[in-house]
C-alpha cells in the first residue's frame, strides 16, 4: 500500500471516533494544497499528503477543542502538537495524532525564484513529482526541477522529520536531516551587523499590511481574537502605518513565542509580503536552546514558565 | 520628550519597589553622587516586567535600559525576579538581531541597603551607553531609505 | 479615432528616464520587486519598475493610504490662565499629485467599486469623503495590461479582463520592445503629451496581445445567480461553517483585494499632542463589528468570511446597481495562507442556494 | 481629568539643586494639569493644607506631589488628597529628592529631569482610577520566631494584651543569649534572676504555646493570614512525659559530649537539660554523642528513666499554624573568631571567647563560678582582654561595630576582680563606645575602682611562653610596643546575625542588607516594621543591640502586632491583578506563575477563564508580564500605566 492508501485507511479507521481528520486536499492552483477538513469518507477523496502539505494543521486544534479530533502531521506539525498539549491549550486525549514520514515541503517562493524570467508560479498548469524532481507545466514548456532546490528551508533543518508522538505512525521512519538545529542562518544573518540589520527590518517592515497573517497562521498564537495588536487596553501598538508599530508587533510576537516556537515557520509561509519574520523567534529559539537546553515541542514546561534558583547557565554580570 | 541636548543620553530604568528603589533611594539618602540620565519607573516587582516593556523604550528611542530588581533568593513576592532572570536574559538574544546593540540593555540585582552598589550599577551603565553613544532611530517614514541606495 | 485618442509608445529603453522626468513632477508609483514580493514604490531616477511579474499588493494605498492621518490636535496651556487648555486642530496637508504606473486592470477597476461609497454617488449625494476624493482626483493610473492569466485570475467573471480600460487613465500594452499606450483621460494626455505616436506595427502587436491575454483565460463562470444564492444562505450556519473551516481569518485577503474600502478611526495621542487616524480594517478581523458591550455578533471566522464574500458579491451589487465588489484579481485566492478560493465559495454557494 | 501638582522645595534638600519654579511651571503644560505650583515642604500640615485646598478650590480629581520618594511618604500624601475627598489611588508621586536633588549638583540637568519625572507621574496619573479596599478577617494570633529575650518580650507583651502567641525556638530552651549571662551591665545585676521569671511566665502563660528544638519550615499567605509549618526536631524524649528529673542526665554514659550551651566549656552528656533553669525544662538527646545513635546499644536513659519517656524512635513533626503576624527575634551569633591565627585560632586553651568566659562566671555554670584556666585548672592572676576580636576589622567583612562588647568586657573585667581579688585585668582595646544610661560611668569605674588597666591599641599576637601566653600589642596613647604575661586571654568575640538569617529572611519574604541583618521599614520612622505587611522585627535580628535596646524593640514589635490584630478585619491593598473576562483565553499562563496561588480557572458559560482571589492576591503582577494579551492587569501599575510612563520619555 501507499502511503496514501495507508494514510487513508488509517482516517478511515480513526473517523468514527472523532468529528473530523484535518489533513490536506486539492488547493487552488497546482503548487498548493489546501487544509482539508474530513468528517466522512466521501471527503477523503481529495486527500493527499506529501511534497504540497506545507500548511500546519495543528493550527486549527485548539479552535476544535472539546471534541476529539484527528489530525495527520508533519514531524514539524507534530511538535506543535506537543507544544500546545504541554500549555494545556489542548487536551491530548482529545487528539488523534496520525502520522507519517515527511520528506519535506515546498516552498513556493523558491519556485518562483527558479522560474523568474519564464513565468510567474501561477501559471504553471499543472504539478507532476517524479522521483527526487518535480515537472511543471508553463507556458513555456515543461520544467524539471529538483526537490531539493524548492524545498523550505526549515526541512533543510529539521531533525524531527517522523512524528515523534503519534498515535498511529504509517510508514517506514525516515531519517533526520540533521540532529541539531545549529542555527547557522541566525549566525550568518547577525553577522551582517547591527547597522545593515536595523536598515534591513526597516525596510522589510515598510512592506508589511498589517494583516496579521503571521500570528493568524501561527499555531500557538491563541490569543487571536483578543491579541494586544489590536486592543487598546492595553494599548501596545497605534493603528498606524509606521515601521516602528509594524515591528513592534513582529517584536511582540517572537517574545510572546519565546521558549515556545517550534519553528514550524508557517507566520513567514503566510506573510503575502514575503517578510522573514520567522529570523526574529528562531534568534529566541536559539537562546532559549542554549540556556536552557529547551525546544519547544517535546512537551516540557516552557522554560519562561518556570525557574530554578540557580541558573547554571545564566551569567550575570557582576557590576564589579 | 527630548533629551537634554548634548549632556544626557536616555536611560530609562525599571526598578522593583522593594528592593532597587530602596537601593536607588539608599543612594539618595547617602548622596552618592550619579549621573543624571536615568529616569526610573517604579514597579512592584521585576517579576512585573514584561520584556516588551524594554523593547518599547528601546524601538520608542532610548540609547539604554536598565532593569534592577531584589536579588535572587530575597525578591519580596519570593519568585518575581527568578521569572524575570530568565525572560531578561532570553530577551538579550533578541536585540542583535534587530540591529539593537545589545549593550543597550543589562538588568540587575540591588537591594535596598545597597546604595553604593547601585550608584555604582548606574554609573558604570550610564557610562556605557555615553560610550555606545545615541542609539540609532528606527524610521517612520512609510518607505525607508533602500538598502545599498 | 479622434486626435485625442492617438496611442502613443514608448520603449522600454525610453521608460526610465520617462519615469525619471515624471517623478520630478508628481509622486510616481512603480512595482518594484522587493523580497518574495512586488510592491508599489515611490519611483526615484535609477529604479527598475517590474512590470512582468505581478504586483503581490494592490495599488489601493496609494488612493487609500493604509494610516492616513486626517488631522492632528495639541492642547496647548494659556499662559494667563494655566488651568485652561485650548484644543488646536491642524489639517492633514493636502497631499500632492500621483502616478500610479503599471497598475493592473484588476487594480484600477477596483476603484470603481470605492467611488460610489466614498464620492456621494451611493448616497445620493450626501456622504462625500474628502479624504479619498481629493488624493483619489490626483492619482492618475497607468495600467499595463496582462499577458496572460494566473491560475488565480477571474476578471472576466466579474466584468473585467486583462486589458479592460475600466478606472484607467492610461492602458498600457506591451508590444515591441515597449508599450503601446491608449489614452483614455484629459490627464493622461498630458501625461504622456512628450510621448510620440504608436506605429501601426506597434497597433498590431499590442491588438494581438490583447487578443492573447484574453484567450489566455478559462471561460468565465455564470455568477449572475450569485446575490440571491447568498442572500438565501445568510441563515445556514453549516453552509459557512464548512467554507470556513480552513480559513485562518487573517486580513490578507482585504487588504490585498482591491476592492475592500473598510477603515477604522482612532486617535494616537501621548495626551498633549496626537493625531486621528484612519486605518485599513478589515471583516476578518474580530474586532470589526466588536461592540462596546462585548457582544459581537459575528463572533466567528464563519460569520466573517459569510460578511466578505456576501459583501462582494450580494449585498454591494444591491447597492450599486449590480456591480460585484470585486474585480477578480485573484489575490486573495493567491495570497492565502490556508489556500481559500472565494470562486470555489461563490460557486458553491450558488450551487447550494439551487439545492435548498 | 483635572490634574494638580505639587513641587515640594524640601527646605533647601531639592531645591537647592532643582529650580521647583521651573518645574512647576513645565508641568502646568503637561496633559490634564490645570494647576501646578511649587511648595515649600509639601508634607508639612500647611503643604498637606495647601494640596487640600487646591484640589477644592480647582476641582482636581488626581494630585502629583513631586518630593521624597514614595516609599517615605506616599501613604501620608494619599491621606490628605482622601481627606479632600479625592480617592486615594488618585495619586502619584515623583521622586524628585533622593533620585534628582540629592544624586548631583548640575541645576539644568536636574531641573529637567525632575519635570520629565513629573511628567511621567501625571502620564500615569491620568490612567490612575479609582480603587476601593476589601475587607478580610484576622487571625489573632502572634508568631514569635526566637525566645531571646527580645521575643519573650515581644510574646509576653502580646500574649498580656490578650493575644494568642506562638513561639518557636531552634534550641531546646529559650532564654537565648541572655540566658548564658552570669551578669548584666551597668547594673552588675543577676542575669538569670532578671530573666528566669520571665521565662517562666512564658511557659506558664495561658496564651503561649511554645514549640522549642523547632524550626520554621515554611511560611505562605500574607498579613493577617499567614499560613505556617513549623518543624519540631526530634528530641528522642517525649515531652509530654518527661518530668525534667535529670535522672537520665547523671546516667548517661557519654559523657564527652560538647556543652552547647555552655559554649563548651567543660563537657556534658548526650542526654542534656541544657541548665537548670531551662524552659521547658525538658531532657532532650543530641544524637551525634548519643551510643545508642552510634554504637547502636546503650540504652541508659531509656532503662533509668521513671516515665518511659525516651524514645529512639522519634521523627521530626511539622505543625501547622495559621498566624496573623510574625515577629522575627532570632538574634545573632558569635563571629568566627579562629580566622585570626595571630590570636591561636583556637590552638591556645587559655584563650576563651567572652562568651565562655561569662559562662565560668556564672554561678550555675560548668565551673561552678571559678574562673579556672582551661589548660591547667589554676585561678588566673594576669587576665587580659582584648576588644574588637571581629568587630571593627574589614579585613574579615565585619567593618561595623558589634557595639555591646565594651560594655561586657568592662563588666567582665569588674567580675574578675570580684572573683579574684588578687587579679589584675588588662584591655585592650580600639576605642570605648560607651554611650547610655550610666555607661560611661561604668567604663570609669573599671578602671578607677577596680584597677583595670586599659591599653589603647590593637592586640598584634598572642603566643605561649612557659605556660603563660604572651600578649604582644601596641600602647597608640603612649607611643610604645607592650607585651604583658597572661595567664588568661578573653576574646571580646564581635557578633553577627545568626547563621542562617538570610534563610529565614527569604521565607519570611523581607529584605536583609549585605550582613544579613534583617532591614526595617524605615531607619527611623519603621525601625520594627519591615517592607512585609505583618512581619516585624525585634532583637538583634534587625542590627545588634544591647539587652535594654532589644527589649525595648521587643516590646515595640509587640504594639505593632497588637495595632494590627486588634483589628477584626483589614483592608486589603486595592494594587492588585484583575482579570478582563471578556480577554481571557483560560490558557492558565498567570495560574502556573502565580507565586501565591492567588489566582484560579473558573469555568464561564463553558469556557476556562481566569479568576482572582482578592484577598491572596500580593500585587506582583507576575502574572501581568505572563498574560501574552495583556487579559489580567495589575491595578494601578497596568500595561497602559506603565507603557504611558515609558511613552512619556520614549517617543519621538
């Protein structure tokens, strides 16, 4: 059997038990699925998971609270799984976890890159995986293109690629790709020092709509409705149009993450404007891994929930 | 506001009630002599400082932040400052990628006896940020300046 | 074809320094690639304006600033009689003329749609807003029309196509190593007034893309049924629910879609000194139709997403003699994180309505 | 909002540095302010008049007062804007005298800085609103941590004026320090005659439970309702039994056990009653010399004891209690004199702290009053004293004055001769601090009726010399080397809070300065109030004193308790979290963080929703900086204030 077929007769298997599988379906357009919400074996039909699941379904999960749910996940999916069972912003009972080798997704953006000059991504006609490759249909013929050159970056870096916790696993595990997260891109990007890094946030900032997309696709962002973007009591941010508010939120957003983030990267996949406001929770992430030895997901308590007296790792400055 | 052109830098402190105020006050009641830049905002606990507070100061336009609480072990609601140990020092690894020289900022511990220590703490800050000079402003102009233009 | 109404050309060598000359004189807006996207800024001599790739954005914002200040307000002491402020109100300064060039079609119709909202037309007359008619007088849109289609384009469900002339100024078309330009205002006369005149050729070429960017697009779907579908289903929560369910409810799709004319006022003050703003808003967002109460009552994302789509194509269209509050482009079906397709909504919605 | 403000000129303390016109003059530009002026001393009863009258005359509804830091006088400010009818959360302070005027000299700089910080205090002022106490009930009952004699005074005191009182002390009686006198100064009067009684009346007093060998475990709740355990160590005997025959004390075999009471001079027995006037008069096993505890068999105390009160079996036992307030008297300890090698550390038996040197003294003490040396047994002629032994020396980190060892060591040197008749005492010493009722005399005396020779200067070695130690120090008065033969050496061992103090500090939640002597209120307003609603100080604990001074606070902390628990109910500080229901997610952030449990889910129509205990809440607002929407705000430090504050300074 395929993965597929596996994939389907395990939410078969699962739907009388709970109110809907959430996985992923027909998009709009060939690049790109849809999160697909499966409450009866007539809606399997568009399922499909693979090389197209770039959305995370564990965005939905606690909006769904207090009825089981099924959900199929991506290794990263299912960190955020664990992380949100580990603030108790779900019940994992309440969760049906499915899980399968991921191999890592596309990233539309870099397809745009390799076809810049030809077409644009929406007009490829049609998607066709082959092996390691891809073949896309333009109008200017069939391209081929390797996996590897469109695929996220985060699975360029991801070391838990099999959900680690799921209640039915299909497939064989595959391999990470890496066993550390080195954060590499972090260090190269501070590298580019303090003056360039200000003028870049300013500029890539001055291209933001405020649509909250970000923190919209974020799947530990669960204050929503009420977020401190909005309201004016407290009042953290005017409405305004300034780069300075505008960063602010993306500010507000990675410290709100911090020691939470499992770096699922869905808040820089949703931006329409191509902001990289993923840098700013991963250069957290990095320091909350290097103090405390935490990454979120596995579901410990958030380290900035917590303390101990003596922080080993802690140095602080002695004033001398 | 502005600050006082060509003498002061714009420090902005958040201090615990209970212990570094005392220590600050401490330090007013022994007239040990500080600089002038730090303008403190009192609150109850350092637990109570939400790191955020520090970024808005510092992306609002203060050159320096100086948080100071009760030192480990003696905060007067007995866990505030562990709370706030570790969201200050994760907040550290959040300014450099901003573009924020992380100098900008320190937090510290100084009780209400130690006025000597905390002239000393403000001193050496505020020092510290003369040497680091103006912090550069983040613009609000819709379409700022293009990088490499 | 009257003297008036020559097209004229200008190579995309000449395009720069054309450009250049413009922005002397008026604020010129460009897409420009920046990133992953393509936005509109302001053109300084030196820019490349991208016209291939299509714009992420709309050009709305240019019309309809995304924080537009309106006025600003001081309380300011007395002197004599410290206790007494006085409030000092100074208007917004009037902003400048504007070029948009390289708009889409979609873009440039899309004001359309806000005209008879913001100029009175909707109203019979009474509600004027200044603040949109006096930068929407002054902006001038150059649109350069499509090659071809998206995946994502559905103009022509809506009235538009990718050369309509609707809400332009100037419709640009490529051909021959530049644009053939059809002038369809007094301001765009003058605007291109130093260009000369297209060649028959250059005619030809322009008519043929034309002709191929049409082609390019699937046949339109029939959503004349559309407004009373969704008028019928305003009541079937399982409907919306269900369409909804994907939906992440984040305000890309509004603010992207060059349609949608909603803002919100606050007033940015420090308690001495501040401003009232008029910001973008957007019925995605909770807190649109949020109460002083705290009653909402359109407490989730599936009453939101039911507003926007029946909005655009139900409840405007009763309004304003028919035409949908939308112009096709796609963008919020291209944008969207979580992939919703409004076309698959709408359809489905009349396909639904004819069930019930 | 209508906005007053007050800049107070302090005299001269912040005007002399600060143009208060200047100040006042700015503030009356800023948002809401109507009135500002600048007031000579603002907290004066004309000043506090003034700001009355302001606020009826122009109708303020919130007040600035830009003076002293708010830790001295917010409390008396907000009385007066309350007298005038305006709440008295209605208010702010600016703190423009210890952290402008009294920090620099520079006018300009100051000038400025005192109106932003005014500035800042009307931003926050304006988002100030309205808060009303609640009301919770008492619970009348005193907890007395220490039964020196600072806490005997403080529980007799309270327990007389109709408290329950608790009293937990660490040793198996109470009595502290005191209790190992043989004699007071200046009044060379019985020791043990003066506090035995109270003693007594302590462990006969109706309203005292006393839980000696105890040590406080834990401490949660707050003023007027705290919650506490306390551990009772094993005494291997069960009280409740045991008689205090002793007859167990004269069997026990071990008898090399270290006299712990006695600061071992002499040894004694595993199974002790520590004197004969302990209380409780109690037998009690130290189990590191008992052979039951080591060698496994022995049995002794068990078998001779007439009520089977013995016990090998006994474990530690940890009582609760629910108290209303808490006096903390746990006194000090001896510096570690053995870190001076020049005086022997400890190699020299003839060299005995002033401590042990008291307990030779005493009557009941190991030796029976006769003062013998350790080493020999002999009577001492040669005594000689040496002062500031770890006092004074910021060499070992004790810079201050222990400020009773003067006094002692003249007393000491009077007994000396009164033992001896043929002794000669020597002391030297660094200065003599003698201030007090009949104090000086008293060092006079020494010296004029009794012969004592005292040297002024530092004792720079001490070595044995023929059975005799040689003390070798400087004459600073003469100009010259001396060296005298002694055949006794007292140590006037200095004193440092008690071990351990930091500890207890940290459970009771209040502050201690770099020592580890507990911090008062205010040095001069609040000497036995502490920063912790409740918990009062009283002894040593707060900075070393001399018996008169440590009774007298003792006494103090008592009227400071009685003032609070006559009350039936308190009224709680209004400063604490709320939550906005209509904003809280139920995500439990504040429930996990929340250091006092003060805050609980609720369920509200079906959804998890946060909720504040009122009463438990202290006001941290941990919880505030937690809430990632801001849902639960601290009353009258929110988001909003707080950002105002910071916006007021940071916004260009």
């Amino acid at each position: 059997m395929s993965i597929q077929d596996e994939l389907k007769s395990a939410i078969t298997a699962a739907l009388p038990d709970v109110s809907c599988v959430v996985g992923w379906g027909a998009g709009p357009e060939p690049l790109r699925a849809a999160p697909l919400f499966i409450r009866g074996e007539a809606d399997l039909e568009g399922f499909s998971a693979g090389f197209l699941s770039v959305n995370n379904p564990a965005l939905y999960l606690p909006s769904l609270k207090g009825s089981k749910v099924g959900v199929v996940v991506k290794g990263c999916d299912a960190r955020s799984v664990g992380q949100l069972a580990a603030e108790t912003l779900i019940k994992r009972e309440e969760v049906h976890v499915i899980g399968y080798p991921c191999r890592g997704v596309i990233d539309v953006d870099k397809v745009a890159a390799k076809l810049a000059g030809a077409c644009e991504t929406g007009e490829v006609a049609a998607l066709r995986e082959d092996g390691d490759d891809v073949l896309l249909n333009t109008p200017k013929g069939e391209v081929r293109l390797a996996k590897k050159d469109i695929t996220a970056d985060k699975c360029g870096r991801c070391a838990f690629p099999n959900a680690g916790n799921a209640d039915v696993f299909v497939g064989e595990r595959c391999a990470p790709v890496v066993t550390e997260d080195g954060y590499a891109d972090i260090a190269d990007f501070e590298a580019r020092g303090l003056d360039e890094l200000k003028a870049f946030w300013e500029q890539e900032m001055s291209r933001c709509i405020r649509c909250y997309a970000c923190r919209n696709a974020c799947p530990l962002c669960v204050c929503r409705d009420q977020c401190v973007a909005m309201s004016r009591e407290p009042h953290w941010l005017s409405q305004g149009d300034g780069v300075r508010d505008k960063l602010f939120f993306q500010i507000i957003h990675a410290v709100h993450l911090s020691g939470r983030c499992t770096g699922c990267g869905e808040c820089e996949r949703a931006c329409p404007l191509g902001i990289p406001v993923l840098k700013l929770k991963r250069a957290l992430s990095r320091r909350v891994e290097k103090l405390f030895g935490y990454k979120a997901g596995g579901g410990d308590t958030p380290p900035l929930l917590t303390f101990l007296v003596e922080e080993p790792t802690i140095k602080e400055r002695d004033w001398k | 506001m502005s600050v006082l052109e060509g003498k002061e830098l714009r420090i902005v402190g958040f201090l615990c009630n209970w212990c570094s105020y005392g220590g600050a006050d401490t330090a007013g009641v022994g007239r040990f002599t500080q600089p002038t830049d730090l303008r403190i905002v009192r609150v109850p606990c350092s637990g109570r400082i939400n790191p955020l507070f520090v970024m808005k100061a510092l992306i609002g336009g203060a050159d320096g932040v100086l948080v100071s609480g009760c030192h480990p072990r003696d905060c007067h609601y007995a866990e505030g400052n562990y709370y706030a140990r570790r969201r200050l020092e994760v907040l550290k690894g959040l300014l450099p990628v901003l573009g924020i020289d992380p100098r900008r900022f320190e937090y510290t511990w100084v009780s209400a006896s130690e006025g000597q220590r905390w002239q000393h703490v403000v001193s050496s800050f505020t020092a510290q940020i003369h040497a680091l000079g103006p912090a550069a402003r983040f613009t609000e102009a819709p379409e700022p300046a293009r990088l490499g233009a | 074809m009257s003297a008036e109404n020559v097209k004229k050309f200008i190579s995309f060598d000449a395009l720069p320094g054309f450009l250049a000359r413009a922005a002397e004189k008026n604020a010129v807006y460009v897409p420009r690639r920046e990133g992953n996207a393509v936005v509109y800024r302001s053109f300084k001599a030196g820019d490349e304006a991208e016209l291939g790739v299509r714009p992420t954005e709309s050009c709305k914002h240019v019309v309809f600033p995304r924080g537009e200040e309106l006025f600003s307000f001081a309380r300011e002491a007395d002197k004599e009689e410290p206790g007494k402020r006085r409030l000092v109100l100074t208007e917004a300064s009037e902003p400048g003329a504007a070029v948009v060039f390289g708009a889409l079609s979609c873009d440039a119709r899309g004001f359309l749609a806000f005209d008879p909202v913001y100029n009175g037309s909707g109203t019979g007359g009474t509600a004027k807003d200044s603040y949109y008619l006096r930068r929407r007088n002054r902006t001038l849109i150059v649109v350069k029309a499509c090659k071809n289609a998206l995946n994502t384009c559905f103009c022509n469900w809506v009235g538009g196509g990718p050369a309509s002339p609707q809400g332009a100024d100037v419709l640009a078309v490529e051909a021959e190593q530049g644009l053939v330009l059809d002038i369809l205002s007094g301001e765009g006369t003058a605007f291109t007034e130093s260009l000369p005149a297209a060649s028959e050729a250059q005619l030809a070429a322009a008519a043929a893309a034309v002709k191929a960017a049409e082609d390019s697009l699937p046949k339109a779907a029939d959503v004349s049924a559309a407004p009373a579908s969704l008028a019928a289903l305003f009541s079937s929560a399982e409907f919306w629910n269900k369409e909804s369910a994907h939906c992440l409810y984040c305000g890309a799709c509004t603010y992207l879609c060059p349609t949608c004319y909603c803002f919100n006022i606050t007033d940015e003050s420090d308690g001495l000194t501040g401003v009232r703003l008029r910001s973008w808003d957007n019925c995605m967002s909770p807190l649109f139709t949020l109460e002083a109460s705290g009653h909402n009552p359109r407490p989730n994302k599936a009453d939101r997403l039911k507003n926007r789509v029946g909005h655009k194509f139900s409840y405007y269209p009763s309004l304003h003699s028919g035409r949908f509050s939308c112009c096709g482009c796609g963008r919020c079906i291209k944008s969207c994180p979580s992939s919703v397709d409004i076309r698959k909504i709408v359809l489905d919605a009349v396909k639904e309505a004819a069930n019930v | 909002m209508k906005i007053g403000v007050f800049i107070c000129h302090c005299g001269s303390n912040i005007a002399g540095t600060v143009d208060c016109a200047a100040v006042a003059e700015r503030a009356s530009t800023y948002p809401d302010v109507v009135y500002a002026t600048d007031i000579m001393y603002a907290c004066a009863e004309p000043g506090q008049d003034a700001i009355i009258a302001a606020i009826k005359k122009h109708g303020l509804t919130g007040v600035v007062v830009a003076s002293c830091t708010p830790r001295m006088h917010e409390p008396t400010f907000r009385k007066a804007v309350e007298r005038a009818g305006v709440n008295r959360y209605m208010f702010e302070m600016a703190n423009i005298r210890e952290h402008v005027s009294w920090i620099g000299k520079d006018i300009e700089a100051n000038t400025n800085k005192a109106a932003e910080l005014v500035r800042m205090a009307a931003a926050k002022l304006r988002l100030d609103r309205e808060l009303k106490p609640k009301s919770f009930p008492v619970t009348k009952r005193l907890l007395v941590i220490g039964g020196g004699v600072a806490g005997i005074q403080a529980a007799l005191d309270a327990a007389d004026a109709g408290l329950e009182v608790v009293m937990v002390e660490k040793q198996p009686t109470i009595g502290g320090k005191m209790a190992k006198l043989d004699k007071t100064f200046p009044t060379v009067d019985c020791s043990s005659c003066i506090l035995g009684p109270r003693m007594v009346d302590v462990a006969q007093h109706p309203n005292i439970t006393l839980y000696a060998y105890a040590e406080l475990e834990e401490v949660s709740g707050y003023v007027g309702n705290f919650d506490v355990k306390i551990r009772k160590k094993a005494t291997y005997v069960d009280w409740d039994k045991c008689t205090g025959c002793g007859l167990c004390t004269e069997k026990c075999p071990s008898k090399k056990s270290y006299d712990r009471f006695n600061e071992g001079v002499g040894p004694t027995t595993a199974i002790i009653i520590p004197f004969p006037q302990a209380i409780p008069k109690k037998a009690s096993i130290e189990r590191e010399y008992c052979r039951q505890f080591n060698k496994g068999k022995c049995g002794v105390c068990a078998k001779v004891c007439p009520t089977g009160a013995v016990n090998y079996e006994m474990q530690d036992e940890t009582v609760e209690v629910k108290v209303g307030g808490i006096v903390a008297a746990t006194g000090y300890d001896l510096v570690d004199w053995k870190v001076y090698s020049e005086y022997g550390g400890g190699r020299y038996p003839d060299v005995v702290t002033s401590l042990q040197y008291e307990r030779m003294l005493s009557a009941s003490g190991p030796t029976g009053g006769h003062v013998k040396r350790p080493s020999d047994g002999t009577e001492p002629v040669n005594v000689v004293f040496v002062q500031c032994v770890g006092s004074r020396d910021p060499s070992i980190g004790r810079p201050y004055c222990s400020g009773f060892c003067c006094m002692y060591t003249a007393k000491q040197a009077i007994l000396t001769k009164d033992h001896i008749p043929g002794s000669q005492s020597y002391v030297f010493y660094m200065d003599i601090r003698s201030p007090g009722k009949g104090y000086d005399e008293f060092t006079r005396r020494v010296q004029e009726e009794y012969g004592a020779r005292y040297v002024r200067g530092r004792v720079s070695m001490i070595y044995p010399k023929g059975g005799k130690l040689m003390v070798r120090g400087a004459d600073t008065l003469m100009g010259t080397q001396v060296e005298v033969e002694a055949d006794l050496v007292v140590l006037a061992v200095g004193a440092e809070a008690s071990a351990n103090s930091s500890a207890l500090a940290e459970k009771l939640r209040i502050s201690y300065d770099g020592y580890g002597f507990f911090m008062e209120g205010h040095p001069k307003l609040k000497p036995v109030e502490t920063n912790t609603a409740g918990v009062f100080l009283a002894g040593s604990c707060q900075g070393l004193k001399d018996i008169p001074s440590s009774v007298a606070q003792g006494s103090a902390a008592a009227a400071k308790a009685l003032g609070l628990l006559s009350r039936d109910m308190l009224d709680s500080d209004p400063q604490i979290a709320s939550v906005s229901v209509n904003r809280c997610v139920g995500c439990r952030k504040c429930i996990e963080v929340c250091p006092f449990k003060a805050i609980q889910e609720v369920d509200m129509r079906g959804q998890p929703k946060a909720e504040v205990i009122e009463t438990v809440c202290q006001g941290c607002g941990l919880c505030n900086a937690t809430c990632p929407q801001g849902a639960i705000q601290l009353s009258h430090f929110t988001d909003n204030q707080i950002l105002a504050e910071v916006e007021a300074l940071c916004r260009f």
